[in-house]
C-alpha cells in the first residue's frame, strides 16, 4: 500500500499506523499484520488465499486524536 501527500487538519504527520485483517466469517477478524506508513510504501508480504482488509489504526502513534488525516492518494498492489 502506498500513501502520497499526506497531512494532518491541526499537527504535523509523522505516520499513519496500519492493519491488515483478515476476515473471518462468525469470528473476530485478525491482525496479520501491522506497519507504520510515513507516507511512503507498506508492505505486508504474501499471505494465504482469503478476504483481507486495511484497517487505519492510530495516528503518529496514538489512537485516540482529534486530528484528520488526509491522504491524495493511496495505492495497493498485490
């Protein structure tokens, strides 16, 4: 997953925190997998077949901001 021109509406962005899920039918999904993005490339690696989402988690660490983040543009590859 790439990010490009990221900002924050009221702070300084250092790194969007990042989750890849995966779903599970009738259970919790799961983490596989996390990555800071400091608006540059995440990568998750290769994963088994299934239904896999991001999910952004925190904000320069902290999980609770009152702050939004903008992104220009975001690409996945796979």
């Amino acid at each position: 997953m790439k990010f490009s021109g990221c900002s924050v509406d009221n702070g300084r962005f250092t790194y969007a925190g990042l989750q890849l899920k995966k779903a599970r039918p009738a259970l919790p999904d799961t983490v596989v997998n996390r990555d800071n993005n400091y608006c540059d490339t995440s990568s998750f690696g290769d994963k088994a077949a299934g239904t896999y989402y991001f999910h952004y988690a925190n904000l320069n660490g902290q999980d609770s901001v009152s702050a939004y983040l903008t992104v220009n543009s975001v690409a996945v590859r796979y």
